[in-house]
C-alpha cells in the first residue's frame, strides 16, 4: 500500500502553529488533513490503540455494519488524498454501477437495471479508516496519540479561549496538550457540550429525529459456483407500512456483508434462528435465497442507537474561541441513509474555506466554522429526517399545504424513479450528495414525474429488475 501513497512535498506555507483532533475516526481524520495546510503540526488524540491491519475497534462498534460510502463523500477524499479511490481498488473493495449492478426493491417493485453515470465503491469501514489513516501517517505535519482520553478542555486565565485538552492515559494518569486549536470529533457520544457548560458556557439545545431504526448485520461467503451479475441489493424501507428491509453489499476479499434494517423499533433478532425468521418476512425472497447459497463466516452484530440528533452549535449565543466541534458530536444521521462519513469529510473543506477566509488569529472562527457548518448539513439532515419523521412515535405536529404537496411529490418522485432512468439519476445524484435536493424539481425530473407513468408489473420485471438500457432510455408509457 506504501508506494501509492504520495509525498506531501511540498506542503503549503502555515499560519498557525498546533492543533489538536479529538478523535481519530472519519471525522478527526479528514479535519486533521485540512488542518495540516494550516497548522505546522496536528494532532490527533484517540481512546482506542490504533490497529495495524483493517480491524473492527472498540471505539467504533458501528464498524462492523455497511458503511456506505457515497460520491459525494468520495469526491472529496480523492481530493484531499489524491489516488485513494484507485488504493482502495487495490485494496480489494468492490466499484458497482449504481444502475446495473445495483438492485432497488421499493414500494412494491424492483426499480428497472440501467447503466448509471454513477459507479461507487463498497469497502468495510475498517479498511477505508485504515487507508485514509495511512495516508495521514505519511503526513509530516501530522502525529497520532492512540490510547488517550480527552477529559475536558485547558482553556486561558480569562476563561475565552481554548488553550489545550485534559488528557488521561490508559494507566489513569492525567495529563495536558497544549492547542492553538481544538476540534472535537469525539463521535456521536460526544463530551463536548459538558466540557463547555462546565466552563460557564452555553450548551446547544438539540433536535432529534427519531424513527428508532435497528440493525443486524452478518458477513458471507458464497461458494465458487454461484455467481451473480449484481453486487449490491436494497430493500428499502419506507413509511408508514414498510418497516423492514435489508442491505446486501459486496466488499472485500469476496465476501458479502448482509443487514437486516427494522424501523420505528421493529428490530431484526441477533439470534440465529429469528434473523432467518425475519429475513424470511421480508418483501422479497432474495435475501432468503442469497442466505440459502451463502456460508455465515460472522456472529451476527445488533446495532441500535441511531436516531438523527442535530446538537445547535450553530446557535450559540456564545463561543468558547479556538475551540470547534464536528462529524456525528455536532450532527449524527439516521444511518440507514448512509451520509455520515461523506458529510464529515465534505464538512472538513468547510473547516479548509473558513481557515482560508481566517485574518491574523482564530478569533471568531469557533463561531464562523459552526455556522457554516448548517451549509453542509441542511440538505442530508432533511433528506434523512423527511422520512424519518414520518417514523416518528408522537410527531403529530401539523403539516402545511406546501409540506403536504412537497412530500407527495417526493413520494412520486420515488415511483417514477423505479421505471424512468432519467429520474432515477436526478434521484441518485442527490443521494449521493452531488447535487442539491432542487435537482428533483428540475423541469427535466418534473414532467416525467408528473406525466402518467406504467408500473413495471411483468412476472420477471418484478422478480428482478431487468435491465432495461442507459440513463436516456425512456420507459415510460
Ligand atoms: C450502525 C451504523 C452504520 C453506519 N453506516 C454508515 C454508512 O453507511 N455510511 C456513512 O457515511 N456513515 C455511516 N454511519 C455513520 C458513521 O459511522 C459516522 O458518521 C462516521 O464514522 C463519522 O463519525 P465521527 O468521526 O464523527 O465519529 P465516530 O466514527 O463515532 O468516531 C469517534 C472517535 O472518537 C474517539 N473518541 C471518542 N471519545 C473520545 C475521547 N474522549 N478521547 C479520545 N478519543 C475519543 C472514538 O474512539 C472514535 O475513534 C453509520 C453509523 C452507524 C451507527
């Protein structure tokens, strides 16, 4: 993997001196690569030992499940680390034309097999935090702490300004950093709004979204004499009758992660025999068949705290200065969208534009970067709370006419989606974050949804899904 990772010769001219990363995850990690532009050193504190090989780590136990990463987020990593689409395709994980060689089950239907635009990578999330962490240690400017806990934050004799990390090593023994700045990145259990209202600062109220959704996940592998010409398969969900489904990608060193998705806490069983049972209710039989041919080569992983939670850092009326908070500490999606990593890594070049715009020192950049910050986050947290309100137990709060009209539109949207390609890549485009959710009213994407459209209802089409031609091809009637 070595000698594909470039020299960051010559690096930028600094401005500052260090900063320090809370957090050595998706969202530390690609902070930490703005931050090297700026900083003459960073660095990155993590709880956890940092493995050497791609492997699930405590610290992150939602390792185990898909983690999908979309081009958006992907775009921007080839940006930062240029070559890493191409390490990670040497790595082992697996491109897949989101058209054709993905397959979409949703309200009541297989959505037609064309060739997309768009191909994206499947990789498990220990080797894409691993590789992007290699890259980072090739980075001169760039050192990792593992094995220590931030406990609170060192901040100067006025009580305005961050100043460095408490730390506490692993034997219990404290210990101090000194920081220029800090950026929390410390995870959805963030610490970070106790360290500030320990300070006498405000803590930012919060929005959660809570459609109680539940994972289980096993990794497969299938033997040499089956083969299929698809390499991810998603039965998606959808309210307010469809509450379970399931994700099947292909990874790695040929095997196939499997997750049983139940929303508004309808879970999938970890158990042997229940997840069969569950697997066996879904919508369509080929997760059943898929499992039928393939040999379970993991436990089965239950995974639950997942709900969208917006904490407002945005909002505050003040600021602990040199002092930041990003990824799922600031705003954590329902994953089941799979936004998470590309949003924390499209964040990171907000942190980049704001430290550009930055003149003489970091004051007012703690409440600059987390404004900005509503910039990247607006449109994922409504494409993933827009459904999942609907979830919602006891989220009876009146909807407009303009709401109204605008979710039966999107739910249209959908519909037509499965049957005309050039809706469907509006629709991919704005999932995978290339595009602003105002794509899907574009006049193009409008009058085909809005025209009468014909079911695919043919035996075979609903079965699976038949390819049906390129991204112009109109099927429509
Ligand atoms: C089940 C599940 C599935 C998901 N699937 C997807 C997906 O398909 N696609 C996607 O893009 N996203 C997905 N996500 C979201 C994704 O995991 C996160 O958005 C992404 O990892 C970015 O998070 P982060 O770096 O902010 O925090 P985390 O990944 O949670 O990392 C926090 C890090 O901080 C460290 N840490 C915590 N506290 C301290 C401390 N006090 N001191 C030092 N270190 C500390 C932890 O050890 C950890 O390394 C999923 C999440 C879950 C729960």
């Amino acid at each position: 993997m070595n000698n594909l990772i470039p020299h960051y010769l010559p690096q930028p001219q600094t401005t500052y001196r260090h900063a320090v990363v809370i957090g050595g995850s998706i969202a530390g990690l690609t902070a930490a690569r703005v931050l090297s532009d700026h900083f003459d050193r960073v660095t990155i504190i993590e709880r956890d030992l940092l493995p050497e090989q791609p492997t699930h780590r405590k610290g992150v136990p939602q390792g185990r499940h898909p983690h999908v990463l979309l081009l958006g987020g992907l775009r921007v990593l080839e940006q930062q680390f240029p070559g890493i689409t191409e390490e990670l395709h040497t790595a082992g994980a697996v491109p897949f034309n989101l058209g054709s060689e993905a397959r979409l089950h949703l309200l009541g239907q297989w959505r037609v097999r064309y060739h997309s635009a768009y191909t994206v990578l499947a990789v498990t999330r220990p080797l894409l935090e691993e590789t992007i962490r290699h890259r980072l240690l090739a980075n001169s400017r760039i050192t990792f702490l593992p094995g220590l806990e931030a406990i609170g934050l060192c901040t100067d004799a006025a009580n305005t300004r961050a100043t460095g990390v408490q730390l506490r090593q692993r034997n219990g023994a404290a210990w101090q950093i000194e920081a220029d700045l800090v950026v929390a990145a410390d995870g959805r259990g963030s610490r970070a709004a106790e360290w500030l209202t320990a300070l006498g600062f405000p803590t930012p109220h919060e929005t959660v979204v809570d459609a109680q959704p539940g994972y289980a996940t096993r990794f497969y592998r299938l033997p040499e004499s089956v083969r299929h010409d698809w390499k991810a398969m998603f039965l998606q969900p959808l309210a307010p009758d469809q509450q379970r489904g399931a994700l099947l990608l292909k990874v790695e060193d040929d095997q196939w992660q499997l997750t049983l998705i139940g929303m508004a806490g309808d879970h999938p069983p970890t158990a042997e025999a229940g997840f069969l049972d569950y697997a066996r209710s879904l919508v369509a039989p080929d997760v059943v068949n898929f499992i039928q041919d393939a040999e379970p080569i993991s436990p089965i992983w239950g995974y639950r705290r997942m709900e969208n939670r917006l904490r407002h850092y945005e909002a505050l009326p003040r600021y602990l200065e040199n002092f930041l908070v990003c990824g799922d500490a600031a705003y954590a999606f329902n994953p089941a969208y799979g936004q998470g990593m590309s949003v924390a890594a499209i964040a990171s070049m907000k942190l980049d534009d704001c430290l550009r715009q930055q003149q003489g020192d970091l004051a007012g950049l703690a409440a600059r970067f987390q404004k900005a910050l509503t910039t990247v986050i607006d449109a994922p947290w409504q494409l993933a709370t827009g459904q999942d309100r609907d979830w919602q137990d006891g989220d009876d709060a009146p909807t407009d006419r303009m709401t109204r009209l605008v979710q039966g539109y999107i739910r249209r949207v959908l519909l037509t989606m499965m049957v005309d390609p050039v809706v469907a890549e509006a629709f991919l485009a704005v999932q995978q974050l290339l595009a602003p959710p105002t794509r899907l009213f574009h006049p193009d994407v409008l009058w085909r949804t809005l025209r009468p459209y014909r079911r695919l209802t043919s035996p075979s089409d609903a079965r699976s899904g038949e390819l049906v031609g390129s991204a112009t091809a109109d099927v429509l009637a």
